[in-house]
C-alpha cells in the first residue's frame, strides 16, 4: 500500500485549522514535524528523530496531503522521503500523481497502530466541526 485516502463531503471544516491540528497531533507523540501550504492544499510531514536514525539515514516520513474545498476535502496518508525544502515544486508530485510520490513500505505494527490513532484523531476533529 503506497498511501491511504479518506473523503469528506459536507462537512464544512477550516483546512488551516485542520492541519494545524494533525501537525498537533505527532508533536504530542514526540514526531519531528514539518508543514507547508501549496495552492492546492496543504502537506505535512511528521518524522521521530534521533541520531541514530540520522546514522541508519531513516530519512522516510508519515506524510499527510490535505486537498479540496472546506465542504469537500480528501486526506492523503502515506510514507514519503523526508522534504528538506517544502517550495512548491518540490511538493508538487503530491497533488498531481501521488501515486508517484509516496514509497512502498512494508507494513508494521506500530506504523498501523500509529495511523489508526491518527484516524481517530482527524474523525473526530472532523466530526465535532472544525471551525
């Protein structure tokens, strides 16, 4: 699995709220994070850090692409090599061919704990109607 997509029709909800909040959400899990606005939506990247990451050049990050309209939106969840530089260019292969974008990973127990926590997270922020 490359990434995983939700779609949101209706729910009329603040995209800049919304990914402040998932921003949010992996500083409180201890995630390095990293965030950018793009014209077709929003990026964020959140990574564990560490020097022995650094060492092992575990350079992968959880990358989420929020796209859309406040009434009908998509989030887009993944791994993707971590951005150095979050200009518009580089971002860019996101929003046009995700499909491109995100690496193939294996799938892991924390990494699926991980996301399930951070599905919960945004369903509820959603659904208690972000603002």
């Amino acid at each position: 699995m490359k990434f995983a997509q939700r779609d949101y029709l209706g729910k009329r909800v603040n995209l800049d709220q919304l990914q402040d909040m998932i921003e949010s959400f992996f500083k409180e899990e201890g995630f390095r994070t990293q965030s950018s606005k793009h014209p077709e939506g929003y990026i964020v990247q959140a990574k564990k850090g560490g020097i022995f990451r650094t060492i092992l050049a575990a350079n992968r990050a959880y990358t989420m692409i929020i796209d859309g309209t406040p009434s009908n939106f998509k989030i887009r969840v993944g791994v993707a090599d971590w951005l150095k530089d979050l200009k518009n260019e580089v971002i860019e292969p996101f929003f046009t061919n995700p499909m491109m974008a995100y690496l193939e990973v294996p799938e892991a127990l924390w990494s699926y704990e991980l996301e399930h926590q951070m599905w919960h997270y945004i369903e509820t922020q959603v659904d208690l109607g972000i603002q």
